[in-house]
C-alpha cells in the first residue's frame, strides 16, 4: 500500500519516547482532489527549477522578542551536539553584573545541522523547570543554520538561583541519517530599575505528581507543554478514525483530544491542543524546508487558571495534579505533557484562606461518524465546557475568580484505497472567560483561539506525492473593567503550501518543487507587527514587513 510506504520511508517520533519525529501518512482536505503536480512555469531566473542540494535557511514570520534598552548580561546555558538520545547535563549560574531581577529575559537557541536527518523534538529544563520546548527543521546536504527566541521573563524565580541543567533533542546519527543537531543556548537579562511586572513570584513543578504550594498564594497559574508525538498515530492525531474504518490510524473514539488537568481528582481545566505539524509532516518536507508551521519550532503551553483552587491547595500539604490526554486508546503513548506551575504571593499574609465555590463540568461531546464508500468519510463533532468560581480572603480583601472554558472541534477526514487521497478540513475553538471580582473593579479577560488545518495529499502517476495544505493560528483578547474595554489584541498566523516530489527514488531522482508562505499579522492595543514570507525550490522571494 503507497501510504505505508510513505510512513516507513518519513515515519516519526519525539525524544520523549526513544525513537524520531517525523512525517505522518499524508493528509489533509480541501474538498476536491488535488491534481498531479509538475514542474511550475517559469521562474524567476534565480529559482531553480527543482529543489537542490541547498536551500535558504530556516525563517519565521512570527516577530522577534522586544528587548528593553540599558544594560543586559549574558549567560550560555547549554552547548552541546545531539547524535543520539544522552542528554546534555550542566549548571547553570545567574548573571553577575544585571542584578537578580529583570525587566526581560530573552532566551536564543541558535542551531545547525548537516546532511541527512528526520525533525526531532526537544526540550530544556532549569532547576527542572521546562522552559523551553521546540522542534528541529530537517537538513540540507549542504547544510542549514537557525535560531529560535522566546521571551523566558515568568521563569525569573527559577533563574535566581544557580541550578542543574538538561537539555535533549533525540537523534539518531547512522550510515544514512547523518546530521548531528549543534545548539547552543543563552539568555539575556536585561537590568532596570523596574523589574517585569506580573512575573510569578515562584515557579514549581510537580513532585512524585503533586503539588504544595506557598499557605499565601493568592493566584495559581498551571502551565503544560502538551505535544502529540511518539512515532506512532499520536503525532497526528487529527486524523485518526474509529475502529471500524480502513484506515492506517486507529482510535476508537476518533481524533478528538482533549488536554485536561485535575486536582485530587477533580477537573479543573480543560484545553484543545494545538495541531503542531512537525517539518517532516504530511509526508512531505518540501513544504517545510524553509518556511515552518505555526509554533513547529517554540512550542508553546497550555495555561489553566487554577486559583479557584487556591483555598484548597493552600493548606500545606501535598495535593495530586494529574495531566492526562481525552481521546487517546486506553494503554497508546505518544503524549508528553510537562507541569509547571506559577504561583503570586500575598506578602502580607501568612496564610491565604479560600473556598471552591463553583464547579460546573458538563458533558464531554465527542461524535465520530464513519461513511464508508469509493472515498471513505469520517465526521467529527466534539466539544465540552467547564466552569470554576473560588474565592481567596486577602490581606487587600476577597477576590473571587470565575474561570469559563468552552472547547469545539469539527473535522471531515476523508480518504480512498490505499490512502493514496488523504484530505482533512478540520477546525478546533478554545474561548476562555476569567473575571477576577476584588480589590478595585471586577476585570474581565477573554481570550477566543481558533486553529485550522485544510489540505489534501495525493499519490498520483509515476508515485508522484502532492500535498496542498493551509494552516491558521487564530486568537482574539480582550480585557474589560466595569464593562469599558482596556486592553484588546489579535493575532493571524496563516501558512500555506504546495509541493510535490516522486517516491521510492534516490534523493536525486525526487524532482521536487515547492512553494510556500507565510503571513503573520498581530495587532491592538500595543501597536501592531507584520511580516510576509514566500519560498518557491528553497529559495526566499519574498520577506516583506508592515500591517
């Protein structure tokens, strides 16, 4: 079968689990098939008719981390070259001459990589704190170079203090997959005589799978990096079916997940997980050499108010947070799911007192519906809300926060016969309201994020792969006081593509072509940021800013 083709020749995997990260059966939907693909018509003169041994190193539309004026320090913190799955170990010192609080800190990975080898994932861990996540573009014979960067200000408590340090970014380095993955990792502070506002005053994570909080918090923040990955049907999930289908990908409840989070065994925070796209998904790393999926290189957590639950967890003792995955077969891995957890201080009260007030889960929808047929069809609906109220009694009064959760998902996988059509139109909605009622008046925070996934793949004459396929991140905020808007933004992160490349031949024989693109777009409040990038063979025509 051509699809199990495709999977044993791009088949992936996450660090976490031993083994690659990589490229899933092909996929995808628009709800017409694609056509075959040749080669574009003309060019540009300084476009190659054809991927070759080289191409533009890796971009993001995504903006670069601000960074504050005055003095900053700077600290490496890993340097290592992965060739298999040892971590790198170190230790990790703050910096001397910036003081120990921080207007920012800035984290940079620079990387590079040369050869052949799969996308892999990985992490790095302070004190045990996972503050960075990320995943790997795949390389070019001739080499690539890249860089990530993330704002790493909230993990200041962790940073004050000296600290064990683990890096790991999985691989395997062979007779044929060549490429050892160089990184280097530093942060930036930056000095000033205003530290950050809203920074926790501590970071903790889960020991033996519970937590004990500080007796005077009065705001708790869980953070969780949620990524489907494994090597097997986990690492793309969204296109799973029920059992009854034909389909390579089996889970009994089809592709509905769900993220969510429980203390001492009760639910207290629901989440839709982002659709990341590793760069060798879709069977088809021509769509990714250059340009990236949304998010595919800073994976970013889930958040879950939990201070309604602070007058519980307050009391001194351990309590169990437990993560776990909706959807997933019962006894299937493939989903990591690291805790942290933020945690503000009431620093003139010792002990911070509190009550559950509300609780409000209703029942978890989740519809998959199979339609067999010369093109077979699975249709999904699913979706679940949650409500929790609580109150803390403060040194400046009672504060009651109220946090709402709404989740849906519909998706329409369709496919043929040996998957040489694959399609999924799928979307994914997670809107959640906080209103925090306490200490001035009562402020209103709601954020609406939206992701989507249209494409198709096709295995045409000749073995010739096409894949057609549209990704958006998608997300509104909006801050209100008494009802008069304060603060509003929003964000449009689009990707496409389309490329195309013949299987079951050597590298040489593919005669790949590509085209790519993304457009980032975030405004409101503070402004606004755009920037456009086009990639046609590996090679960047376009790199245009503005809103």
């Amino acid at each position: 079968m051509k699809r199990r083709i495709v999977m044993s020749m791009l088949a992936g995997a996450t660090l976490l689990a031993g083994s690659l990260l990589g490229a899933p059966p092909a996929q995808s939907a628009d709800m017409r098939p694609a056509q075959p693909a040749d080669i574009p018509a003309a060019q540009p003169a300084d476009v190659p008719a054809e991927f070759g041994t080289d191409w533009h190193d890796p971009i993001t539309a995504a903006p670069p981390v601000g960074r504050p004026s005055g003095r900053s320090c700077q600290v490496t913190v890993a340097e290592a070259q992965f060739r298999d799955f040892t971590p790198y170990k170190g230790t990790y010192a703050p910096p001397e001459d910036c003081g120990d609080r921080w207007s920012k800190v800035v984290l940079r990975m620079e990387g590079k990589v040369k050869g052949r080898q799969y996308d892999r994932l990985g992490y790095l861990h302070v004190g045990g704190v996972e503050i960075f996540r990320t995943s790997t573009p795949e390389p070019s014979p001739d080499g690539i170079q890249w860089s990530v960067e993330k704002d790493v200000t909230r993990y200041s408590d962790t940073l004050r203090r000296a600290q064990d340090v683990e890096m790991l970014i999985g691989n395997v380095v062979d007779d044929t997959y060549t490429g050892i993955i160089d990184v280097k990792v530093t942060l930036t502070f930056y000095a000033a005589p205003a530290p950050a506002t809203e920074v926790p005053d501590r970071v903790l994570t889960l020991q033996n799978g519970t937590l004990t909080t500080p007796r005077n918090s009065e705001r708790i923040v869980a953070e969780v990096y949620a990524t489907g990955s494994g090597g097997g049907c986990e690492e793309y999930w969204y296109l799973s079916v029920p059992d009854q289908a034909p389909y390579s990908c089996k889970a009994s409840g089809g592709p509905y997940r769900e993220v969510q989070i429980k203390v001492d065994g009760q639910l207290a925070g629901i989440a839709a997980p982002f659709p990341h796209v590793w760069t060798g998904g879709w069977s088809n790393p021509f769509l990714w050499y250059v340009v990236p999926g949304p998010r595919a290189f800073d994976v970013k957590p889930i958040e879950y108010d939990l201070t309604p639950f602070a007058g519980l967890l307050n009391d001194g003792r351990p309590h169990r947070v437990e993560v776990s995955v909706a959807g997933v077969p019962e006894g299937q891995s493939g989903w990591s799911a690291p805790v942290n957890v933020l945690v503000w201080q009431d620093t003139k009260s010792a002990h911070v007192t509190g009550k559950l007030t509300a609780h409000q889960a209703g029942d978890l929808a989740n519809s998959s519906t199979y339609t067999p047929g010369s093109e077979h069809r699975v249709n999904t609906e699913g979706g679940h809300r949650l409500t929790v109220a609580g109150y803390v009694d403060t040194s400046h009064g009672r504060v009651t926060t109220t946090v709402r959760r709404a989740l849906t998902n519909t998706s329409v996988h369709r496919w043929t016969d040996g998957e040489n059509l694959d399609a999924l139109d799928a979307t994914w909605t997670d809107d959640q309201t906080t209103t925090v009622d306490g200490r001035g008046p009562a402020r209103t925070a709601r954020a609406q994020r939206t992701y989507t996934m249209d494409g198709t793949t096709t295995i045409g004459a000749g073995d010739r792969l096409r894949t057609v396929l549209t990704l958006g991140d998608r997300a509104t905020a909006v801050t209100t006081r008494e009802g008069r808007r304060t603060a509003r933004s929003r964000l449009d992160d689009t990707y496409s593509g389309d490329a195309a490349w013949t299987m079951n031949v050597p590298r040489d024989q593919r005669h790949a072509v590509g085209t790519t693109r993304e457009r980032y777009r975030s405004y409101g409040s503070g402004g606004c940021y755009g920037r456009a990038l086009t990639s046609v063979q590996g090679v960047l025509t376009e790199d245009r800013g503005g809103c």
